[in-house]
C-alpha cells in the first residue's frame, strides 16, 4: 500500500475549484457548492468542500466531475489545462 501520510497536497485541483466558486455570478459559497453536490447525488458538507479547497482531502474522479458540472467549468481546467 502506498503511503501518503507525508505529502501535504492530497489534490491538484483544490485552488482552481475555490478560483471557479468566486468566479461565479452570483458568488458560490462553500455551503452553496456542497448543497449543488448533494444536489446532483454526492454527500460533501461545507468543511468537505474547505479540505478540499486546501487540498488536504482526496477527490475521487466522480467528485472533480460533479464539481466541474456544478461550477460550469471543465474538468480540463480544474486541472490546469484549459482556458
């Protein structure tokens, strides 16, 4: 098993969902970004959504998906890859 206790960044997409939260007109609020994933059927609460902002929770690809859905972006440019 491999060990990931000691790397502090546990996602590479964190900072690009909170740059897509605050982009979004109105504002998205983490509680707002939780409601829209349960929304679409995947339980994440508001201090979720924080960890994950602070890349210190692991996303599952289902996740990142449904957050690039619920965001309007791609899920290319939460990874960095597009405009």
């Amino acid at each position: 098993m491999k060990k990931t206790s000691q790397r502090k960044q546990r996602n590479v997409v964190g900072k690009r969902i909170r740059q897509a939260r605050i982009k979004c007109v109105p504002h998205v609020s983490q509680d707002d970004l939780a409601g829209r994933m349960a929304a679409a059927g995947i339980i994440l609460d508001q201090t979720a959504v924080s960890r994950i902002e602070n890349q210190t929770r692991y996303l599952m690809d289902y996740e990142v998906a449904a957050i690039a859905r619920c965001l309007k972006v791609s899920v290319a440019w939460l990874f960095g890859e597009g405009k």
